[in-house]
C-alpha cells in the first residue's frame, strides 16, 4: 500500500448486483496477502428487490478497529446509486465504472415500459416519493460527477460479462479483475479465493475465471493507472489469523465454551449466529432449535441451564424486548442463561438493518423488580469471542443472566482475527454442592459471596422448588419480608462478587496521568475511539481513552481514578439519549460531554478526532 | 455579461479549453462550465514533458493547476472520457459510455494528435508517440531500456525529446524528409541551418530523405529510408508534425478541411458552437483566409477569444506574433510554439 496507513473500498451496486458477494471476495485476499481489514456492507431491509448496496471496507498494514468516513476506491456496478456515494469519496480518490454500458436512457426507458400510467412514458424514474421525474443520461451517469482531482477509471464491465459468461451479473467479478490489476493485488490469490467461493455452487466456474480474467487484462491493456494506491503482498506472517464477523465470532465462542442448546427465532443482525450454530453445534454434541419466538427460544435456554446445560440464545432489540419477562425469572431462579443482544436501530422495528447502541438501558434495567444481571459488550470482533465465551463461565458461576450486548455494526463486520485459546478453568464453573450441603440440601442457602450450590436435576437430595416467586434457603415460595431482604441481598452479592472477581479492571489506552481531555467508550464505538485517540496522541495531544466491557457492574474505583486525571470527559456512543453517560451519571458526580449520533451507521475514528480536536480547542 | 445563466461545454483540457474556461467563468460567474478530455491527465505544460524525463518528479508537476483551481472556479472537469458524436439540432453530445450531455455553447478544443504520413500507417504499432503527460510516464518507466533513438521526421516536440535523449546519454538521429518541419516556416536556408546545428550537438541527420519502412529486428529496430538508409535503433518515435483531432465529428454536419472551419469569431458552421486552438482552421481577415493554428500561444489565445464570443461579445481574431526557437544561439521562427528547445 502506498501513501496512506489504510484505504477504504466500496462497491456499490443495486441488489442483485451481488456487490456484497464481490467485497467479501477481496476483503479475503488482502487479508490473504498480508493486510488488517475491517469490512461492514450496508444493504435495504427489504429481502429481494431494489435498493442499494454498498460492501465497504478498509485496509492497511497495521490494526485497524473503525472504519473511516472517507473512501478512497469507490466501485460502481449502479451509477445511480454509486453517485450518491461520491460525497464520501476523497477528493483524490478513484472511481471505477462501466464504461460500455446499455444506452443509460433506454435502461431508465426500460423501467417504464412496466409503467401503465401514460403520464410515464418518457425517459424518467418512478419513486414513491417523488412520483414520475424527468431523468438525464447525465444525472444517472457517474462519469459525470467526480470532483477534479479524482481519477475515473472505465471498463467495460457489461460488455466483458456477457462475452465470458453470457450474462451481465457477472459484472461484479469482471470489476475484481480490473481491480486486482489496477492496484496490483497478486491475481492467483484472487482466483483461488473467487473458486474456492463458487466452487461449492456454481458449476461454471471456468467462466467465471474467465471474467476475471477479462476484467484483469482490460486493465493491463487499456487502462493508464494514475492514481498512488496499490496493495502489494506484504511479507508478514498471518497463520493462526482467521476472517470472521462478530457472529461467526460470538458462534464459535458458544461452541468452544461449551454450549450444548442454542435456542432462538431469526432477527436481523442476529440470525448468522443460528446459521453457524446450526451447521458446527451438533457436531460438537450440541443442539439447535429454532423456536416459533423469542418468548419460547429464551424458554428453552431457561429449561437447559436449570438442567446444567451451558445454553445461550442470540436476538436482537424487538426480540430481546419478548425475552425480558424471562431475565426477571432467570435471576429470580439463578438460572444461568446467555442472551446476546446484537442491536440494531429502534425503538419497535425500527431499522432491522442499521447498527445502533440503543438497547443499553433495556439491558441494564429490563424488568420487573430488582433485577441484578452481569451485561457485556464486546468491543471488537475478537472480544465477540473472548466475552461471549466469558459470559458462559459468569452465567454459570453466579447463576443469572449475562447480556453480552453487540450491536449490528460488530455482528457484521469481517476482520482477521487471532484467537486466544480459551483456558481450561473457563469450560466448567458451576458451585456444585459438597456432600455436606446434600445432607440437608438448601438450594438458596444464603452465602458469603451470594452464590448458592446448585444440585442438578437427578442428583439424589438434591430436590428443588423452581419458580418465578420470592423464596427461602430451601426454595420454597414464600412472602415475608425477612425472605425478600435476605434473599435480594443474595442476588445482588453476587454481583459484588463477580466485580471483586472476575471483572477486569477498565483499560486505559493513550497518555498517563494528567490529560486535557478523557474519553469513556463502550461496545464497538470504542474502537472509533481508540483510533482517533491514536491519531490524536501521534499529533502529540493530551488524551487517553477508558475502555469499559463490563457495563455493569462498573469498576467504581478505577473508573474514579481515570476521571480524576481528565480536565473533561467525553462519552460518545450511538444513541440519542447518551444512555452509557447517563449510567455513569448515575455513579459518578461528574459531567460527561457527550458526543450522540443516531446516524444509522457506526461512528467513524475522523468524526471522534474531529469532536476530540474541537473540544480540546475549547 | 449574460443574463441568462447557460451551460457551457468545452471539449478539451489543453491551452484552449482552459483559457476559454477561465473567460467564461469570469464573464459568467452564474454559468455551468464543463470541460470533458479523453486524456486522464490533468492540463498540462507541454514544455515540461522533456525535462520530466530527467527526474523523478511525480505527474503533477507537469499540470498547469492543481485541480482544487478547478473546484474553486466551479468547474466541471470530466477526464478520461470521450465524446464520441456531436448532434448539433439537438445540442447533444454522445460520450462512448453512452451518456449523452447536453449544452447550450459547445467549444471544440480537441487539440491536436501526431500525424502519421498514411505510408507509415501499417508500421503504427513499432512508432512510439511523445505528446502528452502519459507518454512521458511511460517513456521514463522505460528509459533504462534503451541506447538509441531515431525521430521519424521533423517536428518541434521530436527537438525537445532529443534534447532530453542527449542529457540521458543516448544518441539520435533525425530522418528528415525534404519539405517540412513542423510547424518552423521552413525553406532551405532554414533546413541547412537546422541540420547544422543538430549536427553541433552530436545528433546524426539524415535530410532529404523519408522513413519508408519499420522493421523489427529482435529486439531493435531497422528503419528504412527512402534512399536506401537503414538506422538500426531502439525506439522510433513519430515526430512528423500534428493533425487536428476532429475523428468524433464525422457525421456532425460540421463543416472542416484540415481543422474544423471558423470565421474570425471563432464560430463554426453550426449554431452555438464554436471551436479553438490545433483542432481549428481558422478565418483571419488580415490574411483573408484560413490559416491552421499551432502552439500554445494562439491556443490560449483564440480559447479566450471564442469564449468572448460566446459570451456575446463580439471579438474578431487577428494574427499572433510569430514564436520562435533556438538551437546553439540560432533562432528559428514558428508559428505560436514557445518554450521548446533541443537546449533543455
């Protein structure tokens, strides 16, 4: 790569352009050739159909944990949408389009023709909000729209397509040939990811070598390369690296820590982690079933962690909403359980496919009564796996619900990623009860650290009531106060016990001691934040950033001491009402600067640096 | 000044359709102006192409403006695509990725393209071109490739890249034919001056006398002359002078003969469009006739007069001094070339 730490790609084309398919082809090569990447695609709600779709990625030779707000190499396999995207491209940024494509006038012609409203005949566009428009080959073309110092590049992608396979959809794999020549990425490692892909399905796949084949040498032949950028193989080592999203990670984590049932209804972003667990956990003894709800899927994870079961169901916010009469009973019951709630855009519906970090307080404070639960949230994809294998071990040892809180940004996102072996202890955490306890079994036996011997179902003596009602050591339904008190007590010493435990103190990244400014980021905002502050410190600013991952319980001590060393503290997240500030207002007297988007979209490291920039400024 | 704000397309990034440009958007600040150019390269300085061979300068020391002068004068710069038809009843134009672009005032600055005598036509692919920005890219990714090089007849461009050949240590030769150097008002006295001094800088000249013939010999090159010559070289370049880039006009109703016909307001033959600089043959009342127009200077010249023109005000052109050039201390007189030297 020359001239910058990083580059961001986009190809963008209309569903059924299979734009996504084509990223996930390329981000698996430079990650092939030596590169970090990052990947998050954007596509309609909608299933089948219209609308567009961007696979956008980044690049680099170090590490990188957000994407930019910039591209650099934009692709067009829809001009019409991709014009919408030239507002986000560099100004010396590179655009690749269809050169050769159908008369651009009599494709929008074509649209019409399904039209049966006279008033439609003519070259124009149909939308639903704006009804019947007039329509220029000139505002539909790209060519026409760069800025001046970008550089356009054409190729006949249509036209290459239908030479190679006799159809145009293979105009996605064309534009990775000429892509692949353009910058310089080894083709043998593009072929052989492009077949290893299409193998499985597509028995033309000689043809569709040959497309890019045709797009690469187009290129060579024709084109004059006049922008800087370039991805020649790098020469480090990435064995033991894997490319996953934060699904594939939070599914392999369920299996490595040793989940035996996955129970869950499909949502939008969550549903890949069913998918993956379907195919890998019956293989490792385990079982999948796809319940006729969230209610029910979070039924059964219930019923297979009072069996000892290590169990754990993936939602998103509308479903996590149907699951919380079930927390209140799973800590009611000190039923370990797992609930992973990748968050998307709401409240209700709201946007199934827009990342957001709005289900905070549902997770901190959803349900009835006082309801200790541990949440978590992963900040990257490598600690999707690291915290979803760890919610296991917290679930099982203090007997409540962990919420590893994702959101759809990390559900989504490819990266290469190194995993650390889980460590033995981690597998297996329940208290189980000494021979002692079972001569007089007590299943809430009242504990200095709050957590009770749990006998399993079919241990002799080892009898017990279960149920959503208030209860006494032996388990039995009671109403007193004295129950109620003690009981609550228990619940909630749990908590104190896992933080003194099994909570890792916060980590603080950038300058010691004293700074101007303090960030506090939680879930995959942090990584925006972690690299702006990096940006931010190279420019010899005064800065650090405190990671929190387990939001609750908080670690009071040590987030006191980082706030003690900030002049001012800013929390940016992805909500409007700054639900992760509003928490830390509640345990600390302090005021947080708050930085809120609900941009449908992650926060990027420039807008971070940006608002860190003015606010030091201030 | 216009009232009425128009869209002004200008085809071409050279001397005319960037001097035509900046007119227009000063006398127009309301107007849309569009400049679309098949090169990918932005506006260049011809007389740098030379010495870009001799350092390791990026690209865009060769442009004449950063291209945020373009964004800060609100100008459209469409590069690296082609028109390839002008339908002037509809005021339309078609680029080969099928978009079509319409236009209120249309100016044709398409420039200029090395002509190639039709008896060298079969030999094009063993002819290397010097004419712009990507050909100096690709000579100097090259130039440890190769010891000598021959110019295939006589122009300015070919004296420059000699100039720079001879300061990268390789050796030359010119095969000139009889009649011309383009564009120097050439006669014998001129010829035998020319040759004398290319002589002085070591530069082997073959004069009264034509390429006839390219063969490739291995990895080199023979060229055959007329008179039996045979020069055994690397590279062939073609420096036989430069022919009006007009190809995308057939069929436009547009009349031309060598270039593309205007009177001495710059106007052509069809209605809101005008044309400026290498592609245009051009109507000076002084001479009262047409004249084909070389170089920058006029270049510059005639973009910022059709631009006055199209923005109504009427301006007429009249001749330009005469340019000159100099080799070993002698001038040569040319017609609106400057810049350029076998002397760099």
């Amino acid at each position: 790569m020359t001239y910058k730490r990083s580059l961001t790609i986009e190809i963008c084309g209309s569903s059924g352009d299979r734009s996504l398919a084509a990223g996930e082809i390329l981000i698996k090569t430079l990650s092939d050739i030596g590169y970090h990447v990052i990947s998050f695609d954007a596509y309609p709600a909608e299933i089948r159909g219209f609308g567009k779709t961007v696979a956008h990625m980044r690049a680099g030779r170090e590490i990188m944990l957000s994407l930019s707000s910039k591209v650099d190499i934009l692709v067009s396999l829809n001009d019409r949408y991709a014009i919408e995207q030239l507002k986000n491209l560099n100004d010396e940024g590179v655009v690749i389009f269809d050169n050769r494509q159908r008369d651009i006038t009599y494709e929008v012609l074509q649209q019409d023709e399904g039209q049966t409203d006279k008033h439609h005949l003519g070259p124009g566009v149909y939308t639903e909000e704006e009804g019947w428009k007039e329509i220029t080959s000139e505002q539909v073309s790209i060519a026409g729209h760069l800025g001046p110092g970008m550089y356009l590049y054409g190729v006949p992608l249509y036209q290459l397509s239908q030479k190679t396979t006799n159809e145009s959809r293979s105009r996605n794999i064309v534009v990775l040939g000429s892509v692949a020549a353009l910058f310089n990425i080894p083709k043998n490692e593009f072929i052989g990811n492009l077949t290893a892909k299409l193998g499985k399905k597509d028995k033309s796949v000689d043809s569709v070598v040959a497309a890019f084949e045709e797009g690469y040498n187009y290129v060579r032949e024709n084109v004059v390369k006049l922008d800087p950028y370039s991805f020649e193989r790098l020469s480090v080592d990435r064995k033991g690296y894997k490319l996953m999203d934060g699904n594939k990670a939070v599914a392999q984590a369920a299996i490595d820590a040793g989940c035996k049932l996955y129970a869950g209804y499909p949502i939008t972003p969550a549903t890949k982690i069913m998918e993956v667990l379907f195919a890998e956990l019956p293989k490792h003894g385990g079982a999948v079933v796809q319940t006729e709800d969230e209610i029910s899927a979070i039924g059964h994870v219930t019923g297979a962690g009072f069996a000892g079961v290590r169990a754990m169901t993936a939602t998103s916010g509308p479903g996590f909403c149907l699951m919380t009469e079930f927390i209140g009973y799973n800590v009611m019951s000190e039923t370990p359980v797992v609930i992973v709630d990748s968050q998307r855009g709401g409240p209700a519906t709201g946007l199934p496919t827009k990342t957001e970090q709005s289900d905070l307080n549902h997770a901190l404070f959803g349900g009835n009564g006082d309801t200790p639960r541990i949440v978590v949230a992963p900040t990257s994809v490598k600690e999707c796996y690291q915290w979803t294998a760890e919610a296991f071990y917290l679930a099982e040892k203090y007997q409540m619900p962990v919420i590893v809180l994702i959101d759809l940004f990390l559900s989504l996102s490819v990266r290469n990623v190194q995993l650390d072996p889980l460590p033995d202890y981690k597998k297996g955490s329940n208290k189980l009860p000494s021979q002692e306890d079972m001569k007089l079994y007590l299943r809430q036996k009242i504990t200095d650290d709050g957590v009770s011997p749990r006998s399993l179902p079919g241990q002799e003596n080892g009898y017990q009531v279960v149920s959503g009602l208030e209860q006494n050591e032996y388990g039995t339904p009671v109403y007193d106060e004295y129950s109620h008190t003690v009981m609550t007590q228990k619940r909630f010493r749990k908590i104190k016990t896992a933080l003194d435990h099994d909570v890792p103190s916060p980590e603080r990244i950038g300058q010691k001691g004293r700074v101007k400014l303090g960030v506090i980021s939680w879930g995959s905002t942090a990584g925006a934040v972690a690299d702006a502050v990096d940006s931010v410190l190279k420019e010899g600013k005064s800065v650090a950033m405190l990671k929190l991952i387990v939001i609750n319980p908080l670690k009071e001590k040590e987030i006191q001491a980082f706030l003690d060393d900030c002049e001012k503290v800013l929390v940016p997240e992805l909500n409007y009402q700054g639900q992760f500030a509003n928490w830390l207002s509640i345990h600390f007297q302090q005021k947080f600067l708050r930085f809120n988007k609900v941009a449908t979209r992650p926060i990027t490291h420039d807008e971070i640096e940006a608002e860190i920039n003015r606010l030091l400024k201030e | 000044m216009q009232k009425k704000s128009l869209k002004y397309v200008i085809i071409g990034d050279g001397h005319a359709g960037n001097s035509a440009a900046e007119t227009l958007r000063k006398g127009s600040p309301g107007s849309d102006i569009v400049i679309i150019s098949t090169k990918p390269t932005h506006y260049f300085d011809h007389s740098l192409l030379a010495t870009f061979l001799l350092d390791k300068k990026d690209i865009t020391s060769l442009y004449v403006y950063p291209y945020t002068w373009y964004k800060d004068n609100n100008i459209r710069l469409r590069l690296n695509q082609t028109v390839t038809k002008v339908i002037p009843d509809k005021h339309e134009l078609i680029l080969s990725h099928n978009e079509r672009v319409y236009y209120d005032r249309l100016l044709i600055a398409s420039g200029a393209k090395p002509k190639l005598p039709e008896s060298l036509s079969r030999y094009k692919s063993l002819l290397t071109v010097f004419t712009d920005a990507v050909d100096a890219m690709k000579l100097r990714e090259k130039l440890g490739t190769f010891r000598h090089v021959t110019m295939v007849g006589g122009d300015c461009i070919g004296l420059h890249l000699a100039g720079a050949m001879l300061k990268l240590g390789k050796s030359v030769t010119f095969v000139l034919n009889e009649y011309n150097f383009w564009p120097l008002e050439f006669d014998e006295t001129v010829k035998d001056k020319l040759i004398g001094c290319l002589k002085k800088k070591h530069i082997e000249v073959i004069a009264d006398d034509m390429t006839t013939e390219i063969v490739k010999d291995g990895t080199r090159l023979n060229v055959l002359t007329k008179n039996g010559k045979i020069v055994k070289t690397d590279l062939a370049f073609l420096t036989s002078g430069m022919v009006p880039n007009i190809d995308f006009l057939d069929g436009s109703g547009i009349d031309v003969q060598t270039g593309i016909l205007v009177d001495e307001y710059m106007h052509t033959s069809a209605q809101d469009i005008w044309a400026a600089g290498e592609c245009a043959t051009v109507y000076y009342p002084e001479l009262k006739d047409y004249r084909q127009t070389t170089g920058e200077v006029n270049a510059k010249m005639l973009g910022n007069i059709s631009a006055k023109n199209m923005l109504d005000e009427k301006r007429a052109v009249s001749l330009a001094e005469p340019g000159k050039i100099t080799i070993e201390g002698e001038d040569f007189i040319t017609y609106g070339w400057k810049g350029f030297s076998i002397d760099i």
